[in-house]
C-alpha cells in the first residue's frame, strides 16, 4: 500500500470552511469577520468548489442569504450543519492523503491546541460532514492521535516541516516520545523525512507553534518563512534562530533550498497585546494563490513577493485583519482538499 501526502498545489477539488458564529469566541469581531468569510468564498469559488459547515439550520440559512446576496454561484457551494465550537478548518478539518493514488480523509483528534479551549464539537465536524456526504464516496478514517492541520507543512514528495514545540507538547499526545511520533507520521501520513523545528513561535500565537505561520512550501525547492530585520520586533530574536536552522537545511538531493524571507508584521489589539499576524498563512488554490494582508505598510511588497514564486498562479490579497483577533489568518480557517474529494 502506497500513501502520500500531497502538496498544497497540487490540484484540488474543494476548500472547506466552517463558519463563525455567534456562540463562537467570535461573537464581538462577527461584524468585521463575517465579511472576510465571504470575501474568501467568493475568490475560491472562481477556482474550485466550498464546503461550508454551519452550526445549526437557523446558520445554515443566514450563511445562504449572505452568500447569494454576494452573487456568489450557488452550484459552487454546498452548505452542512456540523456544530462548532469554533471556526478553524485546518485544525479540525480532515487531511487527505493519497492512498494507492486514491484519496482518503483522516480524521485525527483536534482537542483546542491542547485542551486550551473547548473543541468536543470542532473535534466532531470531520465525521458529520462525512456522514452528511459533503466528501462524496471517499473514505473517512478515524485516527487516535492528536494533530493540526497548521502543525505539518509537505513538499508533497516525503518531506515534512513540524515544529518540537508543537507537536511534542505534553497535552497533545501524552506520553510518546519523539521517535514514536515521528512513527505514527510516517505511518499515517507516507512521509519518509522529519525535519523539526525548535524556535520560531510567534508572540500571540496560542497553537504552540504551527507552522503555517511560519515556513511553508512554494515548490519542492523553494521555502517562504517569516523574518525580521527589525530588533524592535518581539519576534526577531526567535525568528532570527529559526532563520539558522532553516540556512542549515539541505534537499534530498543535497541541495540548499530556494529560501524566500517575507516580513513579519508587528501588530497590536486594542489592549496593547501583540497579535501572530503572518504573511506564512497564505492558501493555494486551483491556479490562484490567496495571500493574507493586515493595512500595514509591508502588505505593499509582499504581492511580487508570493508572485515571484507562483508564478503560474494568480496572487489574490485579502484583508485579513480581523481574522488575527482571534489569533489566527487564511490558512487557519481553511481546509483545502484534493483532487476527486468532492465531485
């Protein structure tokens, strides 16, 4: 039996959302985020189809009406009722891996980045949507492990990027070590290399160090990752460290990596607290990439920063300010899902 994950790029049958709601920690920011949702599905829905999970029929409707008063094609989305506690699809949602080139979803435990806040409902959504066929013929599998979506980053041929902060947290998987996690990724997952890294969480950031926000895949040869010059940043002394790590690191074929640095946004709520605001967060879509920005002066570089490497792609800003309230941006509330997913 073969099975890979595959790369973000490659092709992809639809992106999952699962929208906020009042009951969610969203509840004061709904105003302002609610128009970024829609502004997100109506880009992707240009592109491939959107599965969205509503908390209950009362939702579902108002998720409806949002949309088609957007003029946003109704054959391009497919709303579920599926509760959540909150809205953060990478973490919850399933992650696809190609079995004998066929793909089939795994559903592993999300319990809140580590019982930080409550997730009984989130942890339930992969498996309603399932059961309601949102995922069509393809299979659903339920693992007993704990892992995010936004902990793992893959090339899409074997390697993948995690960080020791996260995925070696002690209420994650209690009790295994290192080299048996590493086994369950290798078995679950296909991938044949592990390359752990130790620093670089970013102030605000309440998920022990995804990496999403920090370093991801363009291409097999190429890395974005999260720098700063700037020693006023309360990020650069642990950003500057995980920059080491990365100019030490090799290519299977020995190789150094393509590393492309993109700038970290030192920004602020309304109590003075700094919020993990990323450029890293991007998401890849069929032929268009959709880049998070924040209204700060580095959003003017960093388009023909992501153009220079999706060069085959249409790179789509979108207003991500809101979103990183709640400590999170774009590829947070996604969940992208290959190719012959959803028909």
């Amino acid at each position: 039996m073969k099975i890979r994950l595959p790369a973000e790029w490659e092709p992809q049958s639809a992106v999952m959302l699962t929208w906020p709601h009042p009951a969610t920690d969203w509840q004061l920011w709904l105003h302002d985020v609610e128009p970024v949702y829609v502004e997100i599905t109506r880009q992707i829905s240009r592109y491939e189809k959107i599965i969205i999970a509503c908390h209950d029929s009362d939702h579902k409707h108002h998720v409806e009406v949002l949309l088609l008063q957007q003029d946003i094609p109704d054959e391009q989305f497919r709303l579920y009722i599926a509760p959540s506690n909150d809205s953060w699809a990478r973490d919850h949602g399933p992650i696809t891996v190609m079995v004998n080139d066929k793909p089939e979803l795994l559903d592993f435990i999300f319990n809140g980045w580590g019982n930080k806040y409550p997730a009984e409902l989130d942890n339930q959504i992969s498996f309603t949507l399932y059961k309601a066929g949102a995922f069509g013929k393809t299979p659903c599998k339920t693992i007993k492990f704990v892992l995010e979506g936004g902990s793992i980053e893959t090339d899409g041929e074997g390697t993948l990027l995690t960080t020791t902060s996260c995925l070696l947290s002690d209420q994650r998987n209690r009790g295994m070590v290192k080299s048996e996690i590493e086994s369950r990724l290798i078995d679950y997952l296909g991938v044949d290399r592990i390359i752990w890294f130790h620093h670089g969480q970013l102030l605000g950031d309440d998920t022990d160090g995804h990496i999403d926000t920090l370093i991801r895949f363009s291409d097999p040869e190429t890395i974005l990752y999260v720098a700063s010059d700037d020693r006023n940043n309360p990020n650069f002394e642990s950003l500057k460290r995980m920059s080491k790590e990365l100019h030490g690191l090799k290519q299977k074929n020995g190789k150094p990596y393509r590393l492309v640095p993109l700038p970290s946004p030192a920004i602020k709520n309304n109590n003075d607290d700094y919020l993990p605001a990323s450029y890293a967060n991007f998401l890849v879509i069929n032929n268009a990439v959709l880049v998070p920005t924040y209204g700060v002066e580095s959003d003017e570089q960093i388009i023909n920063r992501f153009s220079e490497c999706f060069v085959d792609r249409r790179v789509i800003a979108i207003n991500c300010r809101p979103l990183i309230e709640q400590y999170g941006s774009l590829h947070c509330i996604t969940m992208h899902l290959p190719e012959e997913v959803v028909s």
